[in-house]
C-alpha cells in the first residue's frame, strides 16, 4: 500500500500541475529515457533506470530551468505477441512467471492471449508505479507506439529516409524465431542480448561422393590442415544441395536450412563410420585423416572440423589428448594415421615459435580440450596472428602478406574455385525468443533495411557525435567504433504490433527502427487527443518539424494554420533534447540509431547535446532477470520500504553508469538514514527550544564564533559538490556530499557546540534548510512534508530554489582551525589509551613562529625537496639551533605534501575557544601555551604548525 504521506503529496501535485511543462521565457532543460516495453511488472532494476532522470530533472527545476521529462511505451514488435500465444495455450513457465513473478491476478492473466491487453495493463501498471515512486512526469505527454497519431508520425519518419534514399530492399542475415516467422532484435530475447552474427567460410572436403562441409573464421589456414574432427556421440546427416552431398550435423541442419532453403536432406550417417576415413584438402590435394574429439559442438555452423594444430589452440591440444588415448587409437586404428601427423607453420609471429598454438596454451595453462581457459587461448592466438602475423612460405602466392590482409583474397580465391561457400552463425549461443524458441540465423530477401553503411550518412553523424556530450566521457570511444562498423539493418518484420510500412503494407516497422527520435513527439504529443490522426500527414509533419511547406508525396496540411503554428512552436521550444538515457547495451544500437536519424532528418541545430547511460542491476549478487524469478518488484519495494527509501538506495549504491546491487541489509540500512533525516527538525526544534521556521531564502546567517563558521563553510563546501555532481549524474557522489558527509558534519557539530545561543539558532536553522534543498531531488516526500510543517509560504519544497554555494563564506583557515580541535581530541583520546593514564591536566604547546616559516619555505619550493628546504632555511636563519632546524626541515621536506598548509594560524586562541568542548571530551583540564613556560618534559620541542605538542599530568 502507498503510504498516506505519499498519497497526499502525489495528489497535491496533480492538482497545482506541478509538473505540466509549457514553453516559457525560462531556460528549457529537455530530458528524456528509454521508454519501457510494459510486457510484466517494473521491478527495482526499472526503478533505478527511470530515478536518475527524475532526480536530475527535480535538481534542474530547483536551479530555474524549465524541465520537460515525459514518459510513453514502447509496445511495438512481436515479444507480447509470444506472449500471448504462451498464455493461449497455458505453457506452464509462461503461467507461473506472470501469476508468481509479476503477480497478475487469475482473472486479469486469462486476458493476456489479446496482446493489446497485455501492454494496456503492464503499461498502466507502469504509470502507477512511477506516480508512487514520486516521478516528476508530464503525463499530459504520454502514449503508446500503435496509438493512431503516433503510427503517423512513424510513417512521417520512414518516408523520411526513404526520399534520402536510406531505405534499401535486399537480402541479409538477421536472428530469426522459427516459430514466430519473424526476424527478432534484442528486446525479443530472453537469452543472447547483443549478440553478433558472423560471416564464416564454409570448406567443402572430398570424400569419395560426398563433401564433408567444415566452417571457419581462418580460411587462410586452410594450407596447414593436418587432419579433421567428427564427435562421434552426436548425430550426422546427409543433405543434397546443389547437386553436391554434404556431410554435416544433424543439429546444423535446422539452422543452415533457413539461409539455404534448397538444402534437401537424404538420410542420416553414422559418424564412427567415417573415423579413420581421409578427405581431401581441396587447396593442396593432401589427405586429411578424420579422428574423433569431443570438443566439436554439433549446434555450432556445421559440426564439422578441419584442424590446423600449428595455430589453433583447440586443434593442438586436442591432436596431443588423442596421442595419449591409447584407448581410442585401438578402437578407431588410429596409430598410423596419427604417426604420419606433421604439424604445418603458416603464419610467422614475433615473439612466438613455429607453433603459435602451443605457446598460447602454455600461457593459459590450458590442461585439456575441455578446460574452459582453452577458448580464451583461442580468442588470444586469433586476435594476435591477425594483428601482427605474417603468412610464411608454406602459403604459395600469399607469402609475405599480413595475415589481415590476405583473409578476403583466401576466400575469394576459393569461391571463384568452388571450393567454398558462406555460412552466417551466431558469435555465441544459445539465442532464445520471448516465445521460448531457439532462434536461428536467417538470411531474408525481400526483406527492408536501414542503410546504416551509407558512408555520407555516417559521416554527418560523426558530426553528430562530435557535439554531444558522453556520460560517462569513456563511452563516447565506443560510440566512435559502432557509428564506423554498423551495417544495414533489418527494419521490417512480419508479425507483431506496430505500424506498417507506408509504401508495403505486408511490413511492420521493427521496433527499434520506430523509437529513434520520438524525443521529437513527446514535444508535440499533448496536443494528439484534438486532433483526428487521418489529418496528421508527411505536409504537417515537415511544418512543424522542419519548417518546410508541402512534402514530397503531394500532401497538404490539414491542420488549423494556428494550432499548427502553436505545435510548431512548442517543438521549437524544447527542442534539441538536452540528454538522452538510456542502458549501456544499447550503445551499438538505439542510441547510435538516435543519432542517425536525427542527422539525417533534422537540421544541425536539432541535434541531440547529451547521453547518458546505464549499468545493470543485481539482486543479492545476482542479474537481475524476470523470466528467471531473480527480482524484486518496484511495487513490493515501496510497500516494504517507502519510495523515498527506495529511491535513496537506488540513487546511492552506485553511480548510473555502474552495476548496482540491490541487498536487502544495506536498504534497511538506508530506511534508517532517512528516518534520521526525517526525525532531525524535530531535533533541532528541541534545542532551540522555540518552534522552527524555514524561510524561503535562506539567506547565510551571520555569525562570529569560530565553529559556527566552520559549520557554515563545510555546508557550502557540500553545496559546491553536491552541485557539480549532479551536473554530471553522478547521484552517488552528489548523495555523499549532500547526504552521508553533510551527516557527518552536522553530528560532529552537536557534539561541539556547548551552549544555544542566538547565533546557533540561526545556524542550526540554516542547516535544516539548506539539507532538505539538497535532499529534495532524492527524497522528495519526505522533505516536502518537513518543508510543509515548518514553512508557512504557499509553495512546494519541488519548486523553491536549489541552494548555491557562497565562496565567501567558505574559508580555509576556519576549516583548517576545526581540523586541528578535532586531531587534538582523537590524539589525546589515544594516548589516554595506549598510556593507560588518568590525567588531570592536559598541557598542549603550538608551535613557534619559526617552524611556521620552514613550512613556508616548502611551500615556495613546490615539489618535496629536502635538500633545498634545509639550504633555504639555513641561509634565512630561522633558528639559533641549526642541528633543530635542519632537522625539522628534514621532517617538513617529507610530510608537507599530506598537510594541507594554509599558513600561519593563532593556535591558542582556537584552543582556547574550544577550550571546554575538549575538556568535556577527554574529562580532563587544558592548558594551552605559545611559549614552554611549564615543560617538565620537554615535550614543546615536538610541536609542529597545526600539531601541538601533547603531555599529560
């Protein structure tokens, strides 16, 4: 249940339209996430993803900016639809998640075989979540992608690309479900998210009437096969394509079949059979023994291995397992054909043997073939041979060569000879759709595509990239080689919800392709319910977008010239978006498409000026993952803890861009923190002993007393921090400054202070002020609920100034004053300790003048250097004892780097005023002395600037 509090507020809000952002005369601050896909309940890894930009966009609005930050759901494509199916026909892992995971209730999940109403329902249950966890949306902006309005805008934006001639038909190799008939991106998966598909080379290897089929990254290789590799556990069969017979895995078949769909197959072989047996290498005409090994995996490309043991780590240890398995030699009579074995050097590497292979396995200590270090050696040995290989003479005309550059002349060598052929597999496995199947690797024709190659295009977005800023600054590296190396993508899929293709209705958009630059809609969006969307066409659109008169298909805008003035006018206002967020596994796609189109559809000054991304979220030490059960829902955690609690954690175990964890230990840890916060005014209000009044301005107090100097300047030290951290998302350090060392501070503060006089009120009140303001972003309930009870002006905590920090009041000596009170209690605190001692005065010598100036010296001479202190000090002749001085500008040379020197300071007189704060703290009497009057001991000899000497009577 939502608390009475939160209610209270929520409504309060609603009703004043707190959060309703209309073009003003303010400066505009536009922010914008990734819009959800509502196919199950938020969980707390969600509630963190969308906290971030509210939290910055409640820190914008207290500084004066105009905020916009809407909120819509991504509903294209086909997971809801699996989904769907799932329910429809009462899959029981399907069932259990919805009613146990995501907690839908019997009658409502006996609705879910209508996708529509699973996306209604996830996506309103969305809307309650966020509203509970106090997000600061303009709701008035909210839609989903099959709305009518914005199918028609998604159109507006294909043809777009289309009339620049970026929209190509054609074939390519896409992940495809089998049971759904459709291409899948990565939000239709359950497993294999951001997974690659390469292009391998297939190797056909003559064996009496049939070809045994063999995959490979490294055709160039191909000259030092020794031998080749069947599993002879699994399963083979023969398969007629292009009047030629091939022996490959029965598991490959059902994938190889979806990009050669003429491949017929005839029966099924026994592989044992062919153990023992030869092929020919069709490059050298050498024969090739077939041998046995377990390594070979049936689901991958064909099942079928050539092996080339000089470079291929798998290879090579494989080859030295079989030598010692004297078991498998007698049962296959195998020994003559492994004695003939001769391993071939193709590639020549500096730094490594004849045999590469051996020395990565070496470095790995790779044990067997089924030790998991054995594909790190494998990555390690391919990545290095094609960065710094050189084919030797064993490889004919391509002797000399870089390995890098001769991969393309091999293949197409062995094409032209027709001794190879493509093969598109998964760089890893397994790919599973929502739907529950394994997906494949299709090779579509007729098929629609995003022309991300084009080569101008991607040069205006690098343009694109070079002005926006990266959150965090090393990620923009990343986005410089994804913009390079995207290729074409599939933009059409079959089945699914979404909008068709304007120009072939038999397409739907795919859903990534239809969520690039709907930043530009939601600036419009609130304007959508008035009007009837068969008006909304390519002429209104170019109006209000681009400025442009008519379009391209003959249109005219049918809108009120007016309203179309208001509308074009309001997008003019907000935008260019201000800063995107989104998660880091969308680098490679919708935020490198974000800029795309944005480069290629609007003009420069539209283009997007920030990205910010996410890490991911773990529950317990675990990925978070909702078809596994692994999460918390967000509902359940603001039931449990209270959203300001909830969003506290969320915003302080990690920065965004970092994986967080959510442990149940330190979110009650946290729960705690905040009541601390809420149980303060309260506090304050008891010492003061009058009731506490919070002003809207806030203004500094004026004080004299030298603590409450310091209380001050620490505050708008944190001020300082807490500002520049949120400038740059950094929610963690901005709740560290503002939340934990604020605490800190003011605890230590209490403690300190001994009487409540005028001055103290003043500052105390000050304190409380200033915290909620820093404190408001990130648990807005709360401090709106202080704010209301001690604060009598008719506005809400979300609306009144973000405090900034005073230079003038933050001073060094002051805090450097403080530090020493606070060494000097814990000091002779420890030495009470160690000592065992009971004193009854404690007596404490400052430094004199002249130590001071060796520290002066130092710091004019910069960098530590030792000799030239002591030289310096000597020739200024800062003391009579020159064995004293040299030594203790021995000690300064080593130390002053660590002390923070802000010159000389009146010691005793910050002693003396702190005289009975450390009295009371170490129950004892001080004395203090400039000069060692009373020094039975001789201790003053020790006293260094802002370290008085210590002795104990």
């Amino acid at each position: 249940m939502v608390s009475e509090l939160e209610k209270k507020w929520q409504e309060k809000w609603q009703e004043e339209k707190l959060f309703e952002s209309n073009p003003d005369d303010r400066k505009k601050m536009y922010v914008t996430v990734a819009f959800p896909y509502p196919s199950g309940a938020m969980h707390v890894g969600h509630g963190r993803t969308y906290t971030v930009p509210d939290v910055y966009a409640r820190f914008k609005r207290m500084q004066g900016f105009n905020v916009l930050f809407p909120m819509a759901w991504h509903v294209t494509g086909a997971p809801v639809v699996g989904i769907a199916k799932r329910i429809e026909r009462q899959d029981p892992w399907t069932l259990d998640i919805y009613k146990n995971v995501h907690q839908v209730p019997e009658d409502e999940l006996a609705k879910f075989v209508d996708p529509e109403y699973i996306v209604k329902y996830f996506s309103s249950e969305y809307h309650d979540d966020m509203t509970h966890m106090g997000y600061s949306i303009d709701w008035r902006r909210e839609f989903r992608t099959i709305d009518p309005h914005y199918k028609q805008f998604i159109r507006w934006q294909i043809r777009q690309l289309k009339d620049k001639d970026l929209i190509r038909k054609g074939s390519h190799p896409v992940k495809y479900c089998p049971s759904d008939e459709n291409p899948v991106g990565d939000h239709d998966l359950l497993e294999g998210e951001g997974v690659g598909i390469n292009e391998l080379t297939l190797i056909k290897f003559p064996c009496g009437d049939d070809f045994l089929v063999a995959a490979t990254f490294r055709p160039e290789t191909l000259y030092g096969a020794t031998n080749f590799w069947l599993n002879p556990d699994e399963e083979y069969v023969r398969v007629k394509y292009n009047d030629e017979k091939w022996i490959i895995s029965k598991e490959s078949f059902g994938n190889i079949i979806h990009q050669k769909e003429s491949m017929e197959l005839i029966e099924d072989v026994d592989p044992k059979e062919f153990i023992g047996q030869y092929v020919t290498n069709p490059l050298t005409n050498d024969p090739l023994p077939i041998f046995p090994a377990s390594f070979v995996d049936p689901d991958y490309a064909t099942g079928v291995v050539f092996s080339v043991p000089a470079h291929a780590p798998a290879d090579y240890i494989a080859l030295e397992d079989i030598k010692n398995n004297k078991e498998l030699i007698e049962k296959y009579n195998l020994q003559e054909q492994i004695d003939n074995i001769k391993i071939i050097s193709l590639v020549n590497l500096k730094g490594y043997s004849e045999f590469p292979a051996r020395d990565f396995l070496n470095q790995f200590n790779v044990q067997n073939q089924d030790d998991e270090k054995l594909k790190d050696a494998t990555n390690e040995a391919y990545k290095t041979e094609h960065a710094k290989g050189i084919m030797n003479e064993n490889t004919g005309e391509f002797e000399g060569k870089r390995v890098a550059d001769v991969r393309d002349d091999v293949i197409e060598k062995l094409l032209n000879e027709n001794i190879a052929d493509k093969l598109y597999e998964f760089a890893e496995k397994p790919i599973i759709c929502r739907c529950g199947t394994k997906c494949v690797v299709k090779e579509l024709d007729d098929q629609w595509f995003v022309k991300y190659s084009d080569e101008e295009w991607t040069k205006k977005t690098y343009e694109c990239l070079d002005q926006v800023e990266v959150v965090p600054k090393e990620l923009k590296a990343n986005f410089e080689y994804y913009l390079g190396w995207l290729e074409d993508w599939a933009c059409s899929r079959r089945l699914g919800l979404g909008t068709h293709m304007p120009w072939d209705e038999k397409w739907l958009i795919e859903p990534l392709t239809d969520s690039t630059i709907y930043m530009s809609y939601y600036t419009i969006a609130k304007y959508m319910k008035d009007i009837n969307p068969e008006d909304l066409n390519d002429a209104f659109f170019n109006k209000v977008f681009l400025n442009q008169d008519g379009a391209n298909d003959g249109s005219i805008n049918k809108i009120d010239p007016e309203l179309t003035e208001q509308i074009q006018k309001e997008f003019n206002y907000w935008y260019p978006l201000n800063w995107r967020l989104s998660a880091k596994d969308l680098v490679g796609n919708h935020l490198s498409f974000h800029m795309f189109h944005h480069a290629a559809i609007f003009p420069k000054e539209y283009w997007p000026k920030g990205i910010t991304v996410f890490g991911m979220g773990l529950l317990e030490g675990q990925k978070m993952s909702s078809s596994k059960g692994n999460v918390i829902l967000l509902s359940e955690a603001i039931d449990k803890y209270g959203a300001d609690t909830v969003r506290l954690f969320l915003m302080s175990s990690a920065e965004p861009w970092q994986d967080f964890d959510w442990r149940e230990k330190e979110v009650n840890g946290i729960q705690r923190r905040l009541e601390l916060i809420q149980e303060f005014p309260e506090k304050v209000e008891s010492l003061i002993g009058e009731p506490l009044k919070l002003s809207l301005e806030n203004e500094i107090p004026t004080v004299e007393k030298p603590i409450n100097k310091w209380i001050i300047s620490q505050i708008n030290q944190k001020i300082g921090d807490a500002t520049e951290a949120l400038e740059g998302f950094q929610t963690r350090k901005a709740l560290q400054a503002g939340l934990f060392l604020f605490r800190k501070d003011v605890d230590y503060y209490l403690n300190r202070i001994t009487s409540i006089e005028q001055e103290e009120k003043d500052t105390l009140t000050y304190i409380v002020n200033t915290w909620i303001r820093l404190l408001s972003p990130f648990v807005p309930y709360t401090t709106e609920e202080i704010w209301d009870k001690y604060n009598d002006d008719d506005i809400f905590m979300s609306s009144i100034a973000w405090p900034e920090k005073d230079d003038s009041v933050i001073d060094a000596n002051i805090e450097k004053s403080e530090e020493i009170i606070q060494d000097l209690a814990k000091d002779i605190k420890e030495i009470i300790k160690i000592t065992k001692a009971n004193p009854e005065t404690v007596h404490l010598y400052t430094a004199p003048d002249w130590k001071y100036k060796v520290y002066d010296i130092a710091q004019e001479v910069g960098k530590p250097n030792i000799g030239e202190i002591i030289g310096r000090a000597m020739k200024a002749n800062l003391h009579d004892n020159k064995k004293e001085l040299s030594k203790f500008a021995t000690k300064a040379g080593k130390s002053f780097n660590k002390i923070n020197y802000v010159g000389k300071i009146d010691e005793v007189s910050i002693i003396e005023d702190a005289k009975d704060y450390l009295e009371s703290e170490i129950n004892a009497k001080i004395e203090v002395y400039d000069e060692p009057t009373y020094d039975p001991q001789n201790k003053a000899v020790n006293a260094a600037p802002y370290k008085p000497a210590i002795f104990l009577e």
